[in-house]
C-alpha cells in the first residue's frame, strides 16, 4: 500500500483532570500502531518536544472557565483542520459546571485568602458553546475503545461508529440484568448515552450518566420513575448534577427538582 | 422427526437425578448445555452442566418495570416463569462477526470463517419461547435468503422444552394462542410436578434425537394417569391476569393518528429495552470496523432497536424524529403488519418488555386502551 503522509495529532488541555488524555496513554497495546499512523506534534501530557501548527487532528479536553481559556480556544481552532472535543468536560462543561448554579463570586471569597489574584469565568461550558467542533466524544472519562475508534475512522475517511442510543441498549446486548427493574437500583441509564460498557450496571451499581444525555432523552419520565422508586426531588436533582450537569436535557431536568 | 411410527411418543418419568442423567447424556454426545440459573438477582439463560446448577426452589414475581426472585419453599428447578432475557441471546446472538477481510496487492481476500461453536442444547424452553424461536425461523429465512447463522444454530440445537404450571402477572400467551401448551419444534418436553413425594418430570420426546436421550436418562415409564396429571398441571398456568385485545392488535396499522400514541409517548424513553427482551425482535445493523493502517476490515452485525433515531435514518435524516412514531412502529409491527409480513403474530405473549421496560409500559394495556377507544367503550 503507497506510505501515506502521516496527519499532526494535537492533544490540549483546558480545565479538566487530565483523565481523558490518559485514556490515550492508556492505549498501550495500541499506541505504537497509533504513532506509526500519527505524527504526535503536541501533546505535553506524553512529550516536552512541540511542533508548531497547523495541526491536522486536535483532540481537546477540559471546558472553558477563564477569559484565558476563551482566547486560547480559538487559537487551537484556528490552527486545526480538525477539532474533536473529549469527555464531559469538553462536551458539557464537566463536574466543574457545578458552579453554574451558584454564585462563583461567594466561593472565591470562601476559598482564597486573596480573591484579586483570581481571575475566572462565572461559567464552565463545553468547547461547543465557544467555537466549531467537528466530533464530541462523550464520557468521563472517554472510553479508549471508542476514541480508538474515532481516530481509526478519521485515519480512514469513515464514520465513527459511535452510536447516540441509551445505555439501556448496550446493558442488555451486554446482558445485563437491569439494575432498576430487577433491584429497584435508581439508573440514569435510560437517558444516557452508550459507550462505557455498561461499568457500572455490570458492577451492580446504576448508571451516574458519564456519557451525557442520549439522543432523545425523556428525562421526565425517569425523574417520574425514580420518585416511584423512593428518590426525593433532590435526590433526582443530584443524579443530574454530576459530570454532565451542564448538558441541556439533564440541567433542564435538575431545574425542575430539589 | 416423529417418534417410531404406531408406537405412543416415549414418555417417562424423572426424578431430578434422572434429569440429571439426562444432562449428561446431552453433554456426552457433544451438546453446549444452556438453561436456567441464577445471577444478579434474576433468573437467566447461561452455561450450565449439572443438575446442581438449575435454580431450585427459585420462583419469580413480575409486574410493569419489576422483577423480583422469591423463595418458593419447595425443591422445584423450574419454578419461576420466564428469564431475564430469552434464546435469542444464543440462537442469534448480539454481536455476530459477519465478516473479516485483508487488503492485498492488488485488492482484498475474504478470510475463512470460523468454525462453528458447539451445537446448543436449551434447556428449559416455555412455551411462548418456543413460539418465539419458530417466529424468527420464519423471519430468518422461511422464503427466501435463509440466514445461515439462525438457520444453523437452530438446526444444529436440542430443545429440551418446560411446560408452565404458573403463569407469570405479565404473561398473556394464552390470549395470543402460544401457551401455556409448547407448541412444534422441541425434542423434549417436560412437565415438573411438585409433591409431598419430591419434585419429579414427566418427559415426553418428541424428536428419535429425544427419544434416544430420555432412554439414556433411564426413567420408568409414565402411565397414561401421569399424563393427565401433567397436563391438568400445565392447564393452571393458561390462568392469566392479562390478555390482548388480538382484534383489535391486529388492526393497529390502521389506527396511525389515535390520541394514545402521544400519551404513551409522554412516558417511553426510547431506551429500547422492550426490544432488546422481546424474543422475537430481530433488528440490527450493521458496522464496519477497521484497523488503524486500514488493512484490514470487519464486518459486525448487531442487535439494533426501532426506539433510535439512527434506525430510521435514510438519506437526508431519520424518519421517526417523534418518540410516538417510534413506540407506534414498534408495537403496529409487532401486532399488526407482522401478519403482512409473515402470516401471523409477531408477539408471542411472553410479557418481557412488559417487566423489563424501566416505567412499565404494558403492551396489553396500550392494545386495550385503542380497544376500548374504538368500541366506544370509554
Ligand atoms: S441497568 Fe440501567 S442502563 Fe441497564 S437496562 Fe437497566 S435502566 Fe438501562
Ligand atoms: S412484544 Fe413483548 S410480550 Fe410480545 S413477544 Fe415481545 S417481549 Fe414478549
Ligand atoms: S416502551 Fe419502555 S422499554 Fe420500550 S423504549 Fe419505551 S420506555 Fe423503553
């Protein structure tokens, strides 16, 4: 097969735990394939050695929090042909999103002996909210396979296979008895996007909604369920209040409970 | 085939180390053994070997989004109603490799496929189960293009089939003609009769491939006394607290604007567990998968569901935006346009997605809300 030019792979970071990078890291058996396809050109998390742009794929983690985050958002637009955005924080804003419902000004003055020195947004929003982006990987963290997967499709001109469907749907080819029906365990799966490989309803535990809201999500109807199973509207309020808090469907639905 | 013609079918009676001896004899002639067992808190379908593995004394209690394992207090092994998920997990499994393939020189080749699993024995097939394995037959293949997959494993496949004697609350087979009587296509039958005496079988063979094991299996034969009893037994379970409207399912299509679709939708999540359960949905999909350099392929064949947007996508976008377009295109093909398509029902009663849907959504009710709309009765 004629050699192809391999594309510059780019891997940035904005607030954010670095967990989703590592998921790159974590390719291991993979990751040798990976650089044989891809040229790393930044990606300070594995290598101090940078190369300037333009960049043909970006991958970008963490939300945006600070008017620094805002300019430099743009900056790695500008300077990729591709931008895929990874995990809840890039997608939704992240756990960090938190603060959308409270007063950031009052937990700077809680926390920090000198509140001048901090200079940060009074939101933490997804990549999304402030320029184009080509691809939203879901997760918290992005599963390896599925951004295997979308860089594979990428290196081969096709369409990730990244299906939008619930989880209920990759829970039962899993199978998996369900947590909700069989143990009245409250499950955020029926709304929530496949692609962690059911590690949590396979571990006996509901679903926390890592991979954000499904295609149609029905949030109604479960918050409606989970209150039959014996949840309290702040217990409902909660469930959508985590890595994905700032996703549509699921600030909607925490806004109508507590 | 028959039983030796002009002689009665080979009936017998087991106690449970007769059946177990049983199992053995399937195993020793080179069958997979599949039947019940317990795990995470529900009755499923798995690998199991002896006698020992089977839940005993387990029986279930099942209702709209619930399903609750119950100690029975006796020694039966075939006590509760339907598992957690049905055959369809084995004869037609949720990932199937369709296909792999290198590139070379000048193109690609096709590499050999894998050789077949071991053939399957399924051990305690219900009725409405069987139902169902005969309503895929049909789909996979009884006109033209025969899936080789289904096909194969099905032909290959002993059925050891289980009578009810209890009907489940989200069972209606009765209603839909499947049970709780098994139907064609089993080897096998067993009635389990619970005593004072102990718990034993009364085995009818159906198949010389059944009558062979069940003489293996070395029960004393059953008197015609035996076989009323067991049949008396079974008629027990066709008591049921459900039923559907068949009338009126049947004629669901031409019901497409009726008010119920939208209130149903305000409570479907499009999550797609009612197809993923129901034993006789048989949609996938397909996906390419490549390596990173692009080498090599594969084709993959998976357990798809018409409650995603992605199912009804065509050039352009998908069709069934709506959550009520898509609960009504479930249950009218189902029910109604089923019989367009192959001549008869595509629900056999098991109540499956009526259990394991998360809010509960019953089937029978949403048929009998139409019912009762249509009649004038409401
Ligand atoms: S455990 Fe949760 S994700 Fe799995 S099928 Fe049940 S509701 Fe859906
Ligand atoms: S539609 Fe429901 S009751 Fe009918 S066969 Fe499917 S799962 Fe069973
Ligand atoms: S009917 Fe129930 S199981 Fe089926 S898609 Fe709707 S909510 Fe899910």
């Amino acid at each position: 097969m004629a050699e192809r030019k391999r594309p510059k792979l780019a891997v940035w970071k904005f607030s954010s735990c670095d967990g989703c990078q590592l998921s790159l890291l974590d390719c291991e058996d993979e990751l040798l394939a990976l650089t044989e396809e891809v040229r790393i050109s930044y990606f300070l998390e594995a290598t101090r050695k940078i190369e300037k742009g333009p960049y043909d794929v970006s991958l970008v983690e963490g939300s945006i929090t600070t008017p620094h985050d805002v300019k430099a958002i743009r900056e790695v637009r500008r300077q990729s042909k591709a931008l895929i955005t990874i995990g809840a924080c890039a997608t939704a804003g992240g756990i960090q999103a938190l603060r959308n419902f409270k007063s950031v000004k009052e937990f700077i003055r809680c926390v920090y002996a000198h509140p001048e020195y901090i200079d940060t947004l009074t939101t933490s929003t997804a990549i999304s909210d402030h320029v184009s982006v080509d691809f939203e990987l879901r997760g918290c963290p992005i599963s390896k396979h599925q951004l295997l997967e979308v860089l594979n499709a990428y290196l081969n001109g096709r369409k990730p296979n990244v299906p939008r469907h619930s989880e209920c749907i990759e829970c039962k080819a899993n199978g998996i008895v369900c947590r909700m029906v069989a143990a009245g365990t409250p499950c955020l799966g029926p709304v929530t996007q496949a692609g962690c490989g059911s590690l949590c309803t396979g571990k006996d535990r509901g679903c926390f909604g890592c991979f954000g809201p499904m295609e149609t999500p029905n949030t109604a109807a479960l918050a409606a369920h989970l209150k039959e199973l014996g949840c309290s509207g702040r217990d409902v309020q909660r469930l959508f209040r985590s890595y994905n808090a700032n996703a549509e469907a699921f600030r909607k639905e925490s806004e109508t409970h507590g | 085939m028959p039983a030796a013609e002009g002689t009665a079918p080979l009936a017998v009676i087991l106690d449970q180390a007769g059946l177990d001896g049983l199992l053995t004899a399937i195993r020793a002639k080179g069958w997979r053994t599949i039947g019940p067992r317990v795990a995470d808190d529900a009755v499923i379908y798995d690998e199991i070997e002896t006698v020992a593995d089977l839940p005993m004394g387990v029986g279930d209690e099942q209702k709209g989004g619930y399903y609750r394992l119950k100690a029975r207090g006796d020694q039966a092994l075939f006590g509760y109603t339907s598992g957690a998920q049905g055959w369809k997990r084995v004869l037609y499994p949720p990932r199937q490799k369709l296909f792999s393939a290198k590139r070379t020189a000048s193109g690609f080749t096709i590499d050999p496929m894998a050789q077949p699993d071991a053939p399957l024995a399924l051990i305690g097939v219900r009725a409405c189960e069987m139902a169902a394995i005969n309503v895929q037959a049909k789909v996979f293949g009884d006109k033209d293009f025969a899936d080789p997959g289904y096909q194969g494993r099905l032909k290959g496949a002993l059925i050891v089939a289980v009578e009810c004697t209890r009907a489940g609350d989200t069972c209606f087979c009765d209603s839909m003609g499947t049970g709780p009587e098994v139907g064609t296509g089993y080897d096998i039958k067993l009635v389990e009769m619970v005593g004072k005496a102990g718990v034993t079988y009364v085995a009818t063979a159906a198949t010389d491939k059944g009558a062979k094991l069940l003489k293996a299996a070395k029960g004393k034969p059953a008197a015609e006394a035996d076989l009323a009893a067991a049949a008396k037994a079974v008629k027990a379970a066709a008591k049921q607290s459900r039923k559907m409207e068949t009338a009126t399912s049947a004629k669901l299509k031409d019901v497409p604007e009726h008010a119920r679709w939208d209130q149903v939708a305000a409570r479907c999540m499009t999550c797609g567990n009612c197809t993923m359960v129901c034993p006789t949905c048989f949609c996938t999909t397909v996906e390419d998968v490549t390596d990173l350099k692009g080498d090599h392929a594969e084709r993959w064949r998976k357990w798809d569901s018409c409650f995603t947007v992605d199912f009804s996508y065509i050039h352009g976008g998908a069709i069934r935006t709506e959550v009520r377009s898509r609960y009504r295109q479930w249950i009218t093909h189902k029910l109604s346009t089923w019989h367009d398509q192959f001549g008869q029902a595509g629900c056999v009663g098991c109540g499956r997605c009526i259990t394991w849907c998360p809010v509960g959504i019953d089937i029978t009710e949403e048929v009998a809300a139409i019912h009762d709309s249509t009649k004038g009765r409401k």
